[in-house]
C-alpha cells in the first residue's frame, strides 16, 4: 500500500510552495505562478492593504520565442506560464532559471515607483515605467563573473539559463537575450559608480575616475606627498621615486567592426574608464598629420604596416599604457586603431598617460618596442597639436623592452635597453605582452558589439585586471623585495672585484663620461655608445 500511495509533497523550504504537481498518477511540472504563489513588495512580505485584487490590467502576455512554435509542439517538462486575469505575472531571470512569478506592487499613496519597488527587492528591471521582465541582482552578478573569467557571451550565457529552465525544450523558455545585455550594461555601470564612491554623489565625473589605477606606482596626493621635506630635498630623495615608468603596445586582436545602427547608439561611461572620451580622440585624429615613416632600423611591423588598411573594421585594435612596473594599465590611456598601430594614435595615448596624476613628477620612462624611431620626432608632433600635451619640466627618457631590442641593431642596445638607464632596476619592458592575453578571451564577442557597448565591455575587463593586480600586490613586492636584497649583494661583490683590477684613473675617467652620457641621452641617444665595446686594430710592428 506505501508504494502505491501517493508520494510525500516536495515543498519550498521558503515560501513553502512546490514547482511541481501531483496529478494523482504521475508528478508534473507547473510554475510557482500557478500553485497560487505571490509575492508583495514593501510592506516587509506582506499584502500592501491600499491595493485591490483586480490584476487584470498587469496581465503579461508571452509571446518571444526563437522560432514560431505551432499548436501541436510537444509538451515538454516546463509549461510555459498562462494567462491568468486574478495573477499578474512577470518574468525573473534568476541564476536557477527563467521564472513566471506574480508580483503585487505596494499601491500606497507615498508608495516608490514600480521600478523602485523590484530594486528594493533585489531585481533589475528590464523596462522603468511598465516592467514585464527582471533579472536578479545574483543572475547579474554571476554574469558578469563568467564574462571576465570565462569570456562568456550575453547570448551564450542566456543560453545556458534557458536550457537550465528546460533541457529538453529551451526555445519554449521566453527569450530574454536583449534585455539581458541592456540590464548587463546598467548593472556594470552602477557596480562601477559604486565602487568609487559616486553612487550618491551628484559630482561631475573626470576622465578616468571610474577605473583604478597601480597603489605602488608614484601618485601625487594618493600615495606620495609632495609637501613632506623628505621628497622636497633632491639631495635625499632616490631618482625612481619620482619616475613614472610605462611601457605602450598595441594589441591587434580586439578588432570591432563598424556598428549596424550607429545612430542609436548610448554611451554610458565615455571617457571614464580605460578607453579615451571619442569627441577629443577623433578631433586629435582629424587634425593629426598621418607622416609615412619607414623604419631605419630593422624591419618592424609596428612600423611598416602602421598605414594599412582594413575597410570592413571601424578599428584594427586598441593601443595604449601601462606601469611598466606592475602590469596596471594607465586610466584614459587606451584608444582604437583606425589602420595599424599608427604614431598618432599612440602619442594621444601616451600623453594621456603622462598627464593622469603626475603632478610633479619630473620624469618619465617609457618603454615601447620601436622607440628608435618614435621618439625621435615626439616632441615636435605635441609642439604642433592642440590636444597633445606633456607636463611642463617632465624629461622623458625611452627605453626599448629587453626582448624586442635584440631584433633592433646593435646600436639600439646600449640606446635604448634598461640595463642602461638610471633608476630602472631589473625591468624587461615587455609586461604588456602579458596583459593582453586575457584581455583576447574577450575581445572576439566584442567585436560586434555597438561601440560604446565594447568600450565598456574592455574597461570592465582592465578594471578587473588591475584589481586581481591590487590584491595580490602585497605579497608580490614582498617577494620582489626580497629577491631584490639578495640580487643586489651579489651584484655588488662582483662589481667590487671587478672594481679592484681597473685603475683609479681609468674609473675617474669613465664616471666623468658616463654622467656626461646620461645628461645627454634625452637629446642624443647615440650619447650612449660608450657603452659600445671599444676594439682598435693592433700596430703593425713589420
């Protein structure tokens, strides 16, 4: 008789309902909809004692679906919700799936918007006057976590929500992909306002100030006071205190192509993450003189193909910044490439680099893989442009990164690599290489996204980068440091016993030319080839 009694109710341990029936033979599933399930809004969980309980009027009618599903499609286990006069339904996106559910908004005469209401409830409505769709604030949040572990798109992850739903019939389950990317892109914003402090705030936001930035690189009035007497004596204070060292790249793999609608587009956040504000960049380009330079050098691509050209792309890639340092990337330093990685992309990116937070820092190291020949007319292109600009009294010294000068000539070594210049200490210059390798699991579902959608998609994603970077930088200086002390008493015995069979003289002599050297590499980098080994043919005695 137990076995063929019907079985024990499967009840919700919250709300005390079950998502499936009992039809006196066999188990079927249903919506908590329609086993009588409602859920109020203010009033703590209560019915809101202003309101009636006519519904009729909030009826929502189902009606997306990817194809057009005629009347004899086969009943799978989830039953698309009914319409029901007595139960106003909406729809709710939740990590567990998509869900029909009756909302019973607070009709008091001081009562919030409707909208307000589902916030307070810890939904994102899809729609602010007459909302019909919601998404969870944990559907939301888990969204974006796949977006920046997994690259996961809007629209394979919705994807994967309607096959939870029902396994068997997903295109039975309501599609939600639009509003999911809409809500996607809000909810990032206000994560990011929250973050920094302008949640509630009406201050009018700068460049840049809804993204981080190193905690070890030198900031002026963040992590460095120019007031101390301590820094203010030159005598005391260490050279790389007071440098700002970034390294610049371009990355041609985060491709966009050109926007279907562009007319319609919104930006939410131009300018105030990672990518430059649009109005100023394209004013720079259209002004900026596109000068045709072959490298004297070697061969680079970065060089020779920084004017070709690919018609079907609004950009070939991004380019910009980072601490050479740490691996942060610089806020309001990253812009898009038109062509290839041509100079005046680059030099609006470098001179928003020099001009984020350096007030009073005198110096700057950069580190780029064709220096060579970037810096060698830099300073006359920010002379001659109205947007470009480099703090006044800031030296900037380039550096090439310790793996691309080998494929430079000779000369470019002792030029251009770090083991040469003051104040670097043990920096390769190549640690943007790295950073773009996460940043390509994302930039493929980028690229057909509106323009402002991506630039928001790649902010968010340089944001978390230089977040993981902030939490984990304690313990990776500590390890540095310690590497550091170690290394640098090696380095210094050697140097000593290399020292000691040099004569007094000769090492007064060399001291004198290396600081004439280091004086004038700003100027002249061919000042350097002191360094060069030195051979002179031997005399003849025949």
């Amino acid at each position: 008789m137990v076995r063929e009694a019907p079985p024990p109710d499967r009840l919700c341990s919250v709300c005390k309902k079950d998502g499936v029936q009992w039809t006196g033979s066999f188990f079927q599933e249903t919506s908590l909809l329609k086993v009588g399930l409602h859920i109020h809004l203010a009033h703590n969980g209560t019915p809101c004692p202003s309101s009636s309980t006519d519904y009729s009027s909030d009826v929502f009618q189902w009606s997306d679906t990817d194809d057009d599903i005629d009347d004899n499609y086969p009943e799978g286990p989830f039953i698309p919700p009914v319409r029901d006069p007595d139960q106003p339904a909406i729809t709710i996106v939740d990590k567990s799936g998509v869900h029909s559910l009756s909302i019973c908004y607070c009709h008091c005469p001081s009562a919030l918007s409707r909208d307000m209401q589902l916030f307070q409830a810890g939904l994102f409505p899809a729609s602010f006057t007459r909302p019909k769709t919601a998404f969870t604030f944990a559907v939301l949040d888990d969204f974006l976590l796949d977006n920046l572990e997994c690259g996961t798109s809007a629209m394979n992850y919705y994807s994967k929500i309607r096959r939870l739903t029902s396994s068997i019939f997903p295109l039975m389950v309501p599609d939600r992909y639009r509003e999911l990317m809409r809500a996607a892109r809000q909810w990032r914003q206000c994560k990011l306002y929250k973050w920094h402090g302008f949640a509630h705030k009406d201050d009018q936001l700068k460049d840049g100030d809804l993204a981080l930035f190193c905690p070890a690189c030198p900031q002026p009035g963040i992590n460095l006071d120019l007031s101390t007497s301590t820094v203010t004596q030159s005598d005391d204070t260490p050279s790389w205190l007071m440098t700002r060292y970034l390294v610049m790249d371009g990355n041609f793999k985060a491709e966009h192509m050109h926007p279907v609608n562009p007319s319609d587009e919104v930006s939410l956040m131009d300018g105030l993450g990672f990518m430059v504000s649009d109005d100023r960049y394209k004013s720079h380009l259209a002004i900026a003189r596109d000068h045709v330079q072959r490298s004297d050098c070697n061969n680079h691509r970065a060089v020779n193909q920084a004017n070709a050209s690919w018609q079907r792309l609004e950009a070939t890639g991004i380019g910009g910044c980072a601490c050479a340092r740490h691996g942060c990337f610089v806020p309001h330093s990253m812009v898009d490439f038109q062509k290839g990685e041509r100079q005046m992309n680059m030099d609006y990116a470098l001179s928003q680099a020099l001009n984020y937070k350096t007030n009073g820092i005198s110096r700057a190291i950069t580190f780029y893989d064709i220096n060579c020949q970037y810096n060698k007319y830099l300073k006359d292109r920010i002379a001659s442009s109205m947007y470009l600009s480099i703090p006044i009294g800031m030296d900037i010294i380039p550096g090439i990164g310790l793996w691309h000068v080998h494929g430079h000539q000779d000369s470019c070594f002792v030029r251009y690599a770090s083991n040469f210049i003051h104040g670097t200490s043990r920096i390769d210059g190549e640690i943007m290489e790295t950073l773009w390798a996460p940043l390509n699991i994302i930039s493929p579902s980028a690229r057909g996204m509106g323009t402002p959608h991506r630039k928001e998609v790649l902010d968010y994603q340089m944001n978390d980068c230089n977040f993981m970077k902030m939490i984990r930088i304690t313990k990776f200086l500590s390890r540095k440091l310690k590497e550091a002390i170690k290394g640098a008493a090696e380095s210094k015995l050697a140097f000593d016993n290399l020292n000691e069979t040099a004569q007094p003289d000769m090492v007064i002599l060399w001291k004198e030319e290396e600081a004439i050297a280091h004086a004038n590499r700003v100027e002249d980098p061919a000042a350097m080839d002191i360094y060069e080994v030195q051979l002179e043919r031997g005399k003849c005695l025949l």
